[in-house]
C-alpha cells in the first residue's frame, strides 16, 4: 500500500517519486518523466479533487521553458504532462494554494528573468490562464501563498533580488506590495511561528547572513536578529528538531558546503546545534518529517552536485545520524 509521496527530487532529466512505506523503508523510485530537462522546482497537491495528489513541475531551460501538470490518476500512475504554459522567460519557483477563495487548489509561479509573479486559476479542476500578480519585485527568487493577517485571503510574502516584500491580497486576485526590507540581496525564503505566538515570521537567506523577522499578525515584520551574519544563506528551513514545541532552524554555509541545525530557545534565539553533514555541495533543498514513525522528526537532504538524496535519522531530542 502506497503511504504517501513525502517528496519530488530532481536529478539530471529525472523526476523521481519517492515513495515512503514507513518505518524508514522506501520502494525504489518511480520516474514520472525522463523527459523534464531542467526542473527548477516541483510542487504536489489534489488539483481536481480526486482524493490523489498531483504534480506540477517547471523547467528554465530555454529551449525546455514551461510550466506543466501531472495528473494522477490511480495510486502512483501519473497522466503524460499537461502543459499549461511554454511561455514563461525562467520559471524559477512554484506555490499552491486557493488564491480566489473557490475551493480549489491554484498554481503561483515567479519568473526571474521577467520581473514577474504569475497564477493559473483552477476552476473545477481545470487549469485557466495566467493572470500577472506583481512586475515591481526586481528578479523574484522565491514566494510563498500564506494569509498572513488572518482575513481568510491567501497574501504573498516574495524575495528578490534587492527586495522583501509583502502583496497583501485586496480582493480576490487583486494585490497591494508593501515592502519590508530593502538593504541587501535576498536568495532563500522559509515561513514559520519561531517566538511562539501563532504568527507566521520569516527566515530570509541573505547576502547578509540568515535574518529572522517577527510577524504581528497583520502583516508587519521587524527584522529580530540575524544567524551567520557574515555569510551568503541560499537554503533555510524550520522545523521542530528535537521536540521542545518550538521551530528550530536548518542551513548552509555556501563557502564551508556546511549543512547543519541551529536550536532555538524559544523566543526565537538560536543556538548552534549540530553539523549535519560537511561535504553538502549544491544542497537545493531539505524536507522534514517522521519517516520511520517514532515520534521524532526527521531530515531529508537534495544534493544535487553529487545526485544523491540524504536522510538524517533523528535518533532523539534532535541528535542526527546519517
């Protein structure tokens, strides 16, 4: 019985489904597509209200750009791509989430090289065309959905290139950016509660080291305190590590290729914890979750440069082995 597809990893021209059978055990990869040169970023949710998750993927390559959906049909059998755009200069990063408030699952995406971020909305479990959010964000490198002030509407908090920014959602589709900082490069964006307080905070990779900024509630951030100021962050992470309620912190060190986990005290003070791995190269991405079922919370790694995907095992109270 298929537990769940806990993640889409992108090697070369593959895309893998890694399929979780519990208890750490894992069936061999199922490629979706050996065709998909150039996959940038992959994102999984029910688009059509069939009870199974689907994939929607985008590739940069010029020659390959586009924007496309696999639909699954049955348990782990996916429909050939349904392309829904081959327009897009450099879709670099994809969101879901129901953007119009009509039940059903939307696609967001940013292309860098265009200045642009765009959604698809999802009528009845058909995909429509795009309609343009923002062209104000110099170079967007990454953007979540998240309802940031609690109105029941899906804003958008968005890096770029020089800018971190809030599109505060106005009306259905409609959006208003405000900006929240303006004073460096911004590579890597994650969201999380880290004082506590049920607001979601950012964690913003930076040219100027990993800033974490407190939200309010409605939509204001003040920038908190900052983890490895004096180096460039591509990757960041939150999570509960080692099971004291509040979320702790993963990163790399670009230079170092240093992969490792800052403790948070709760108010959203780090800590050095543990160095997961030193030899990360071109670590793109890390996903959490209890892969073996026993209570902890565990870490996935993509290192791409070596084509390898890497579990950490929590062995308890956020000790990690290979």
């Amino acid at each position: 019985m298929l537990r769940y597809i806990s993640r889409i990893w992108k090697v070369g021209v593959f895309v893998l489904a890694v399929n979780s059978w519990g208890y750490g055990q894992f069936s061999a990869p199922q490629v979706v597509d050996s065709t998909a040169v150039g996959v940038a970023d992959v994102a999984i949710a029910d688009l059509d209200a069939n009870g199974l998750a689907d994939i929607v993927i985008c590739q940069f390559p010029l020659a390959h750009r586009k924007i496309a959906v696999y639909w699954q049909q049955s348990p782990g059998q996916f429909s050939a791509p349904q392309v829904i755009s081959a327009q897009i200069n450099y879709p670099l990063k994809l969101a879901l989430a129901d953007v119009d408030n009509n039940g059903w699952t939307d696609i967001g995406f940013s292309s860098m090289m265009n200045s642009e971020i765009v959604w698809f909305p999802n009528t009845g479990g058909t995909i429509g065309a795009p309609l343009s959010i923002d062209t104000t964000i110099d170079r967007p490198r990454t953007f979540y959905f998240n309802d940031v002030e609690g109105d029941g509407d899906m804003d958008i908090l968005a890096a770029g290139d020089i800018e971190l920014a809030l599109l505060r959602q106005t009306g259905p589709g409609s959006f208003s950016k405000e900006l929240i900082q303006q004073v460096t490069e911004y590579y890597a964006l994650h969201l999380k509660d880290v004082n506590g307080d049920t607001f979601v905070d950012l964690l913003v990779g930076s040219a100027q080291g990993l800033k974490i900024f407190l939200g309010d509630g409605s939509g204001g951030f003040t920038e908190n305190n900052t983890i490895l100021p004096n180096e460039l962050i591509f990757l960041v992470y939150s999570d509960d590590l080692d099971g004291d309620q509040d979320n702790d912190v993963i990163t790399l060190d670009s230079f170092s290729h240093e992969l490792f986990w800052y403790r948070n005290d709760g108010d959203a003070n780090f800590t050095f914890a543990q160095l997961l791995s030193s030899q990360a190269f071109n670590c793109k991405s890390v996903a959490t979750a209890d892969n073996d079922l026993d209570g902890d919370i565990d870490i996935f790694a993509a290192f791409d440069q070596h084509h390898i995907y890497v579990r950490f095992e929590n062995q308890g109270a956020g000790i990690f082995g290979p």
